[in-house]
C-alpha cells in the first residue's frame, strides 16, 4: 500500500485500519484509554462485587456479569480522540451516536468449571415485533443491513493473554453472516438462528483470540462471530462489551455511494461475492 498523495500519516493508518477491519472483520486499537481510567473503572466494578480481586478463596464463580455503567471514570473511557477518530473512520464522520456508559460488563475468574456462555454467536441488534418476546433475549433479531449496530466493542480493563480467557474471534466471519442474513431482508433473523446457521457454516475460518493490554479496545464488525473461553490463568479479567450505534440508517444496496464506510463496504463486499 502506497503513501496517499500528502503523506499524511494519519491517513495510512486510517486506510490500514479501514483493509483490516473490511478483511477481518475487527481491528485492535493499542492504548485507546488511559490506564489510570482503567484503574478507576475496576476500582468502582470490584465495589459492587462480593469477592477481592485479590483473594482466590472468594473466586466462586467462573463469571460474573454486571449491568450498565455510567458515568465518570466510565464514560471517559469511550471518549477518547483515539476511539472517536477509529469510530470515524470505521463509521463514518457523523454516523455514529457517543455513549455516556460502558454497556455490561463481563468479571471471569480461574475456574474448572463450566461457565455455560462459551457458544459462538454474533450481538442482537433489534428487539421483536411482538412486545411478549422481548424480554426472550434469543427472539432479539438482526438483519443484513445492522439495524440498531454499527461495531461490536471489546474493552480490556485488565491485561489479556491466552490464559485469560480472551474472547474467541473467528476470523472473516462477518462475510458468512451477511450472506446468510441477506435473503431474509429487514425482519431479518433471531440472533439464536443467525448464529447457528453462523457457527456451524465458518467451521474451518482461523481463530484469533482478544489478547492486549490494559486500555486496549477490539472494535468488531457487527457481524463478527465470537466466542467466550476457560480461564486458565492467575487473576481475574475484566471486559466490557458495548455497542456503537449508528445514527440513521447503515446502506448495504449494491448502488454505489460516494462515502460509502469500511462497515457497509464489507457487507456490500460480501454480498457482491455470491451476485
């Protein structure tokens, strides 16, 4: 890949990030937030949870999960210029709505047993037509355009190596979702049905595991199938996992579009491969 015309550094890397998240289907973002905002988000987290992340004999779970959380140091931590220039650019200028929170977020501990969420699947984006299948969170539905989804967020707040139980990515994935979601127009599928029809269909795709540091966020095309695992390591891991809404529609029509963002291009590449 050759410079752009000005040499503009930031430029190649936007065009880098752009190729690896249209081939891939994510990209990692190195130091996206402050590791002291990480320090102050754990701190809060391990004063809403009944167990030290320093004392093994309180560790009686292989996962615990905790709801929304707002605020500073929180919201500080999706804020960065960093992530809003990859949002940018994966997005669009524009296209996307800030986020005050951190979504859930997801404590594993060093355990042998089962902690019974280790399938592969991709994010719901939508709710049901019907108002009694909503609280069903597998009736919850996506279709190929991504409604209500712009990227899947993976955010470490502690360090991650292969032992920490790091998020299962299969690789290119989100190519094999769109086309499988593509028949099915806006209603779309139930997550439940996406990600079987997914999981079994990509089989033989390579594996990448969400490895980094501390302030070190994966953003992940919607489509993405991922994976949680056994920790087999030493200390506790810490990930939250939002979303990004998009602001209006994501178009994925075979017209071009001047403008068009890496996150329509890899579904539009998708598609035009079985035309």
């Amino acid at each position: 890949m050759g410079l752009p015309a000005d040499g503009h550094p930031v430029r190649v890397a936007a065009v880098s990030l752009a190729e690896g998240f249209i081939q891939d289907g994510y990209v990692r973002i190195k130091g996206a937030f402050p590791q002291e905002v990480a320090h102050a988000c754990r701190d809060a987290l391990w004063a809403q949870i009944a167990c030290s992340p320093t004392e093994p004999g309180t560790w009686t779970t292989p996962v615990i999960r905790l709801g929304y959380q707002e605020g500073s140091p929180f919201e500080q931590a999706v804020n960065t210029p960093v992530l809003h220039a990859a949002f940018d650019s994966l997005v669009g200028v524009d296209r996307w709505l800030p986020r005050t929170d951190l979504g859930t977020f997801v404590v594993r501990f060093p355990s042998n047993l089962p902690s019974g969420d280790d399938g592969w699947h991709i994010d719901a984006s939508f709710p049901p037509a019907d108002p009694d299948q909503r609280e069903d969170p597998f009736q919850w539905r996506v279709n190929v355009n991504s409604r209500g989804r712009a990227l899947l967020m993976l955010f470490l707040f502690t360090d991650v190596t292969e032992a920490d139980a790091p998020t299962r990515l299969r690789v290119g994935s989100h190519t094999d979702v769109a086309r499988i979601l593509a028949p099915h127009g806006d209603p779309g599928l139930t997550v439940l049905a996406a990600s079987e029809a997914a999981a079994s269909g990509t089989a033989d795709h390579p594996v990448a595991c969400a490895t980094g540091n501390t302030g070190d966020v994966y953003l992940c095309h919607p489509f993405l199938l991922h994976a949680a695992q056994a920790h087999h390591g030493t200390a506790p891991r810490i990930l939250a996992q939002p979303p990004l809404h998009p602001r209006g529609w994501i178009n994925t029509s075979f017209d071009p579009v001047a403008g068009t963002s890496p996150l329509e291009l890899a579904i539009k590449v998708a598609l035009r491969t079985t035309a």
